[in-house]
C-alpha cells in the first residue's frame, strides 16, 4: 500500500509535492503503524480512507493550482495590454511589421487555397478525373474512338466521356449569337454526378451518330439567354443550324471548369472529326472507388498498347494517362503558387526577426524596471513569461490587422489577376484560412517573443540592473539582435533575387519579336453551319465575300483570313513528308488568305506568297525554321511536302519569317501555311488592320459580316495587341507578386538594421560624449557608428547571396532566357542592400554626431 501512497502522492502539483510530499509520506506511514493496532479490517478502512483522502486532497490542490495559474497568467495579460498603451510606438511599428508578414501569408495561402486545394464543386470530386494521351514523353490528345474502345474495356473507372469545347452559333433569335458548347456522351452526366434542377439529361440513344438532338442548358444560360422560361424543357433552338430540344436545366452550383461551357450537346453533333487519327481530345472520368490515377493509368496505358497493335497507322507511339482533373486544371500554375507560398513564409520570419530585435532592444531600455521587479520577488521565467506576452498581445493585434489587411489584398489581388488562371475567381478570405492566420499570429508571437525572454531566462543581470545604473548591452544580447539582423537581410537578399530574376525574365520575354506588328490589328472569329455551308466552294465564297466587305470599310487598310491567329489558343499540327525522303517531319499547320502576310506584316524571305488567283495545284508557304531544318544546305522553293493523312502533294512557293504561336516563351518551331481558298474550312478568324484604334471599327465590321449572312454569329471581338498581352499576363501578375514581397522583405531588413544602430548609439550616447570631450573627430566617430551597422549588412548580404544562390535553381524552369545565377541580378541586389543599408546606418549616425557632450556625461 505504500507505494499505492507514493504513487498517488504524485497526482498533487509540483510544488505542492516539493514542499510538502515527505511529510505527507511519514504521516500516512504512522497513521496506518496506529491502524495496524486495531486489527486488519481496521488497517484495510484507514488505507481506504486515506486513499480517498490523497485524491480529494489533489484534485483540490489541481483546482487551486491551476486557479492560481489561470490568475497568474490573467494577471500577466492585464500587464501586457497596460504595456501596449505605455509604449505606442513600439507596439504599433511591432503590430504593424508582423500584420504585414501574416497578412501577407494569409493573402498567398487565400489564392493557393482557391486554385489548388479547393476541391471541384462535384460529389466525391477527388474521383473525377482527365484521360489524356502520351506520345514521346509529352502530353497529347486522344481520339473519340479510342476513348469509346478504352470506356468499354476499363474497370478502373466507373464512367467515361469524351469532352470537347467548340463554339455552337445560336440563331433564331433577335441577334444571332455564340454560346460555348460542350459535346459529350451521356456517361459525362455519371462523372460529375449532378442532376439537373429542371428536366433531364440525355440518355445513351443520343450517343449514336443521327440520334436524338438534345441540349443541356447550364444555369446561367437558361437565366441570361432564356429568360429562365418554365416552359423551356422540349423547346426547339437552333444551333449551328440545326434543331436542338432543350431537355434539362443544371443547377446553378453546377460550373464545368473547361472554357465555360454554356450548354452540353451530344458528342456526335460536333463539326470535329470523330474517326481514329483525330486525336484532338481528353476525357473526362469518374474512378472506381478505392482506385488511384495511378492505377487507373496502368490500365489505360495497357488498352492503348493493345489498340496500338490493332491500328498500328492512327495509334503508333501513342499511350495515355490518367490525372485528378484539379491537376490539370492547374499544372501550369502549381510551381509559381508553391514559389510564392514559400516566399511568403520567408517575409513571415523576417517580420519575426524585426520585431524580436526591436523587443531585445526594449528589455534593454528597461532594465531598472525589470530588475526592480525581479528584487521584488518575480522570478525569471515569470518575468520570461510576461515579456512573451507582450509580444503576443502585440501578434493578436498584428493577427487581427493582418486579416483585414489580407481581404483588401485579396479583393485588389483578383481584380488585376488574368482571367485565365483557374480559379482566380474565387478568391476569397475562405474560413478555411482563417486557421492560417490564427496560426501565423501564434507563431509570430512565439518566435518574436521567444529571443528576448529566453535571453533574461539565461541573462544573470537582473539583480545588478536594479541599483539604477545605466549599462550596455551584454555580450549575449549583443550576439542575439546581431544574428536576427545578419539574418533578416540574408531573407531579404533571398527575396530580392528572386524578384530581380523573375523581372529580368519577363523583361527579356516582353521584348520578344512576336514575328509580326501586333499593332492596330483587330480580330474576330466565327463557325459557319455545317448543313448550310457544307461544301467547300460555299466555305470559300463566304470567306472571300466577307473580306470584300470588309476591306471596303473606312478606316480599314487591308483584311485576311487565317485559320489559327497567333496567341487565340487556336493550333494544329501533325507529321509531313519531304521531297527525297522517306522520315516524317512535325510541324504546325495553318491556312491564310492571300493578304494574310502583309496585313500582319510577316516579312517574306525567299519567293512569294500567295495570289488573288492562284492556280489549282495545291502549294505552300513555310516558316524560315521550318525551311531550315527541313533543307539546311538547299533552297526550299520548289521542294514538295507530302500530306499522307490527307493525300495532298504541296509545293513550296515562299519562305516568311518566323512567328510565335501559342506563347511568347515558344518559338517557332515550324510552321506550314496552305492557302485559305485551297484548303477552307468552317472555322475562320479575321484579322482586320485599321487606320485608327482597331475597337472603334467593332460594329462596323460585325455588319460587314451580318450583310452577308444575317444569321451568322461573330464573337471574339479584340485587339491581337490584347491577345498578345493575355499571354503574359500570367507571369505578370505572379511577377508584381514576387516584386512585392521582395521589396517587403527588403524593406524590413533594413528597418531592423536601422533600428540595431539606432539603439547601439542610443546606448553608447554616453560614451560618444567621452570621446568628443577627448578630441575624437567627428569622421571617426561617425565612421565607428557606420561599422557597427555595415558590418552586420556585409555579412547578412554574403549570407543571402549564398543561400541564392542555391534557392535559385529552383526557379530554373520558371525564368525565360535568363540563368538561375544570372551574375547581374546578383550584382544588383548586393548594391541596393549595400546602398539602403547605408542608408540606414547613416541617419543614426548623423545623429549620433549631434550629441551634446555635457549631457551625455551628465547620463547615468
């Protein structure tokens, strides 16, 4: 039973056991030797009895314990919210420097949140995903009919649907307009497992070719382009000519993520090509429970060798890969995200590192009080305790500022974000990531407030500070704000570098030669209707009668037709022959008309272009690269390219320049044009070059085009100047980040520096007046002001750099024509930390010049 005793002994408070533990061992020892006396069931009743007196009397030791804590603690958040008032300057600057580092976190981590946690708005969304096709390495599309061979063999995935995004002219209504259709087959309903609010889908009757020409209208279109009409279930509309029954109505939560789609139709509707070798698509599919991408990419990657064997021609080389649809959705935006976020936690810590200087310094000034304190009873570690909670009262205000900070960061954040970013949109202060902010202000408490209370844990000065005496920094404190400067700036030197080689990357891509003079061009599209314009001659003769139209236009000097303009997101490309040889050739393929050239100003390099009047022999232009590599030593007129899936033999007639494509960072890598009136199609894109501002002549045009066919939508009215713009306007605004951030972190470097040497002469007031009564030049002593700071800058900026210059090769696939230790954006950010730092030093130091000497020496 005596060890029962000691255990239970051990349920009372610490210090209550130190104190009074023994005593209350040796009287349960004698209370039990007096029990013994009594015979056995006499000691049994006193073991009982003591027993229930141990756990009476520690719970009611815990309760006092803890109330005395809970007091204790009160009392010591009564005095840091006292000391908020007493020094306002401190806590404001403190308050505001880690409101900046955690509104800053949370801002980022908002984004992040949005575009890459966020779950898609699908029941179970973590198992829908993209099948997309593999040809070397790369991804690719993938055929309608394999993905019909690999639905009907697959167990991985419980449904599987083509998906394609193509514009579908809307008529019959006061104006003709586009709406952006969605084909699919009925098991795309079963993906994403959303029933519509009004009607039905359509069933696997309209998967076959000539079935039931049914429409899905999403929320949104039913309220902005019907009216929300009741009676819309079974109304007849036309698109792209033909008559759809409208059967169903999604919900308005329902949003499919690619290219805003506005209504589902059937897949075989579509004007795209559905045999084998078009391999133009993705779909999209719902996985077995239990089953990873990964095996599901096992399976598939097996159809597509097996369907490689049985269609060796439309399928060789070619696999496929399964993918969460969120990944794909944001692979190109996933690294600058992970970047920024990083960044962001890095500012965080600098912010730390300033304040925990500032509050160092501010233990120092009160060391009479802390030590009067001290005298009066107050150990160390509660004195540790309330200087930590200073700087916690001052986080929960910087947390608190911080938040309101991040919503108007926020709101300005996704105004100036490019559209294009998914989920850009919805951005918001989430609930979600207030635990982060929550968080953050609990760490930058801890990690500013922990410095200077873990110093007084180890300082043994107190007691001496109490007499008044007015003394220096100790070697220790000395050491420790030292090593929070050295590090702040080596944060900042990380974080300028990456702003200097993310500028100086998209400083080189903005001045990329596109190829072309993007300059007062105006650009529109449209799709003609198949069963009306379903020959070729009728294609070419609408293009051709539009053009005429429009080229007499005022304010118009010339106009053309191009297949896929440069930077609409509009490509093709696929495998030719060459003349003498037996090996295929990639390129891009697009058609033009026979003003295409001049009016982008495409530079002609060898031969001609196209004519008015061509001949009917089927020729080409090809782009200088592509000529280059095709025919290194030889000229390439007159060579012939050979179309094998189409059975065309071309010959090349010229030779123009180069012209990127699809994104700036992307050259040409060869290109072949054929001409538009050989080669139509019912897809076109106008580009229209204009003697004033390209938007002024918008309608105008788009009458040009209804005189010809008043039924004939047009969309996608802009500038080239814009499209190009678009295509920057990612790395633009991941740029203005980065820049920010690095100059924030820059910036609270050096108020950390400033305030170091502010407080270093502030305490050596005395001693600089000894020097001045004993002769000391001003130049000396400012020179020894300016090295107590430079010092610590010069061995922070050789720190930063060095940890650049390893962080830097992870931005290597993030920059454009610019090294991860580009020696000049090194250069760089060592003098402007050199200058600012100067800076810094030097305001301290011109005052430090102006110290009276008698009332320096008259400071005690």
């Amino acid at each position: 039973m005596p060890s029962i005793f000691r255990l239970l002994v051990t349920l009372f408070p610490h210090a209550f056991r130190e104190r009074y533990g023994v005593e209350m061992l040796l009287a349960l020892v004698d209370r039990r030797r007096d029990a013994r006396r009594g015979g056995r069931w006499m000691l049994v009743k006193c073991d009982l009895g003591a027993a229930a007196d141990l756990l009476k009397s520690a719970a009611a030791e815990a309760v006092r314990s803890a109330r005395s804590a809970f007091m204790s603690i009160g009392q010591d958040v009564r005095f840091a919210i006292r000391m908020l008032w007493r020094r306002p300057a401190l806590s404001a600057f403190s308050a505001a420097t880690l409101a900046l580092g955690i509104g800053a976190v949370t801002a980022v981590w908002s984004i992040v949140y949005a575009v890459l946690l966020q779950p898609l708005p699908y029941p179970r969304s973590h198992e829908i995903v993209a099948l997309r096709g593999i040809v070397n390495g790369s991804t690719a599309g993938v055929s309608y009919r394999n993905i019909l061979d690999i639905r009907e063999r697959v167990t991985t995935m419980t449904a599987l649907s083509p998906f394609f995004a193509q514009s579908v002219n809307l008529t019959g209504v006061l104006e003709p307009d586009r709406l952006r259709g969605g084909f699919v087959t009925s098991e795309f309903f079963r993906v994403v497992d959303v029933q519509p609010v009004i009607g039905t889908t359509f069933g696997s009757d309209a998967d076959v070719a000539h079935g039931p020409r049914l429409a899905v209208l999403t929320y949104d279109t039913w309220r902005n382009r019907f009216g929300q009409r009741l009676d819309i279930i079974g109304l007849p509309v036309q698109l792209n000519n033909a008559t759809f029954s409208v059967a169903g109505v999604m919900p308005a939560s329902f949003d499919f993520p690619i290219d805003d789609v506005e209504v589902l139709l059937p897949f075989w509707t579509t004007t795209a090509g559905i045999d084998r070798a078009n391999h133009n698509y993705i779909a999209v599919g719902r996985l077995t429970p239990a089953v990873t991408p990964a095996q599901a990419t096992l399976e598939a990657a097996s159809i597509a060798a097996a369907l490689e064997r049985v269609y060796p021609e439309a399928n060789a080389g070619r696999s496929a890969r399964v993918e969460p649809l969120k990944d794909v959705l944001v692979e190109d935006t996933r690294y600058p995200l992970q970047l920024l976020s990083m960044m962001v936690i890095i500012m965080l810590v600098a912010a730390c590192a300033n304040v925990a200087g500032l509050h160092l310094g501010d233990v120092n000034r009160r060391r009479q009080e802390i030590g009067v304190r001290s005298a009066l009873g107050a150990g160390r570690l509660r004195i540790a305790r309330q200087l930590l909670m200073e700087c916690m009262a001052r986080a929960t205000i910087g947390a608190l500022l911080a938040i309101a900070a991040a919503k108007a960061a926020i709101a300005f954040l996704v105004s100036g974000a490019p559209v294009d970013v998914y989920g850009i949109q919805n951005v918001s202060l989430h609930p979600a990531i207030l635990p982060v902010a929550i968080v953050c202000g609990l760490f930058a408490g801890i990690a500013a407030g922990a410095p200077p209370a873990l110093h007084w844990i180890r300082s043994g000065e107190a007691g001496a500070s109490a007499s008044g005496e007015r003394t220096t920094n100790g070697p220790m404190s000395s050491r420790l704000r030292h090593a929070l400067v050295i590090g702040q700036v080596a944060l900042a030197g990380v974080l300028l570098v990456a702003a200097g080689l993310t500028t100086r990357s998209f400083a080189r891509l903005a001045s990329v030669d596109v190829g072309f003079d993007q300059q007062g061009l105006l650009t529109l599209e449209y799709r003609l209707p198949a069963n009306r314009y379903g020959s070729p001659e009728a294609q070419t003769r609408f293009h051709e009668r539009v053009l005429d139209r429009i080229r007499s236009l005022p304010g118009v000097t010339s106009a053309a037709g191009v297949r896929a303009l440069p930077f609409s997101g509009n490509a093709s490309s696929g495998d030719v022959r060459l003349s003498g040889s037996t090996a295929s050739m990639r390129a891009s393929f697009n058609a033009v008309s026979d003003d295409y050239f001049s009016t982008m100003r495409v530079p002609v390099i060898a031969g001609r272009v196209f004519e008015p009047t061509e001949a009917t022999d089927p020729i080409v232009v090809v782009s200088h690269t592509f000529a280059d590599h095709a025919w290194p030593a030889e000229s390439a007129l007159g060579k012939r390219v050979y179309f094998d899936g189409v059975g065309i033999t071309a010959t090349v007639v010229g030779v123009v320049g180069d012209v990127h494509h699809r994104d700036l960072a992307d050259a040409d890598s060869g290109t072949i044009y054929a001409f538009q009136a050989q080669n139509p199609a019912l897809f076109n894109t106008l580009a229209v070059r204009t003697t004033g501002p390209p938007m002024a002549l918008a309608d105008d045009v788009r009458r040009a085009v209804w005189s010809v066919d008043p039924d004939q939508p047009v969309w996608k009215i802009r500038t080239l100047e814009s499209l190009v713009d678009r295509s920057i306007a990612t790395r633009r605004f991941l740029l203005q980040l980065v820049a920010f951030f690095g100059i924030s972190a820059a910036a609270l470097a050096l108020l950390g520096l400033y305030a170091v040497v502010t407080a270093s002469v502030a305490q050596r007031t005395r001693e600089i007046g000894v020097r001045v009564v004993l002769g000391a030049a001003h130049g000396r002593i400012l020179g020894l002001v300016l090295w107590s700071g430079l010092r610590l800058a010069a061995v922070g900026i050789l720190l930063g750099l060095s940890l650049a210059l390893v962080a830097a090769n992870a931005m290597r696939s993030f920059l454009f024509e610019i090294s991860a230790r580009d020696p000049l954006t090194f250069g760089a950010t060592a003098v402007v930390l050199c200058a600012a730092a100067l800076i810094a030093c030097w305001i301290p130091a011109a005052r430090a010049l102006r110290v009276d000497p008698a009332n320096a020496l008259r400071q005690t």
